[in-house]
C-alpha cells in the first residue's frame, strides 16, 4: 500500500473511520490551513473541526463510486493544538500518474 501513500500500520480500522468530504475540483495542499478541503474552516474552541458542507463526519463509500474523486489527505483530518492535521499518517506516493487532485 505504499504505493499509494498508506502505510501499512493505518490500514487497521481504516474502513470504519470517518472523515470529511471535499469540494468537487479542490486541490489538497499540505501546506494550507485546511489542507485544501474548502469545507473546512479551522478548529473550534473544543478542539472539533468547523465543517460547513452538509452531513458532517461520515465513513467514506469503499464499495461503489460515490467517493471516486474523494482525496482521502483532505478527507481524514483532525483538529489537534487548534491546527487541522490528518487523522492517519501517509508515505510518499509512489505510483507515477497524472492527478488533478494535487498540486
């Protein structure tokens, strides 16, 4: 799985865990606030992310295509010490492909 950028200690429970949908056409970029996801827009004082999209956190689609253009780096995140971060920790990617999902 490295291959796409998990490693192979995050896959464990990684079906069951809830994130946050994106924007159709954003772009994640590890160097944003919100790594890209414009429906987020930070941390509240409790430490929850601020989602403005509808539904909230939910699983995501791992059987048919609803997810196809889901970028699971802007999907998985947290708040953590008032930053979004993600939930699970990614490797490199080492599949060469034209994405228009990254930067």
């Amino acid at each position: 799985m490295y291959d796409f950028g998990f490693r192979p200690e995050t896959l464990f429970g990684l079906a069951l865990t809830k994130g946050y949908s994106h924007k159709l056409g954003d772009f994640y970029d590890a160097d944003a606030p919100n790594k890209g996801n414009s429906f987020i827009n930070g941390c509240d004082k409790n430490g929850d992310i601020i989602y403005t999209g509808e539904g909230g956190e939910r699983i995501p689609d791992w059987l048919y295509l609803h997810d196809l253009h889901t970028d699971l780096r802007m999907f998985f995140l947290k708040c953590e010490d008032g930053k979004v971060v993600h939930k699970i920790k990614f490797a490199t990617c080492a599949v060469k492909q034209m994405s228009d999902f990254s930067k």
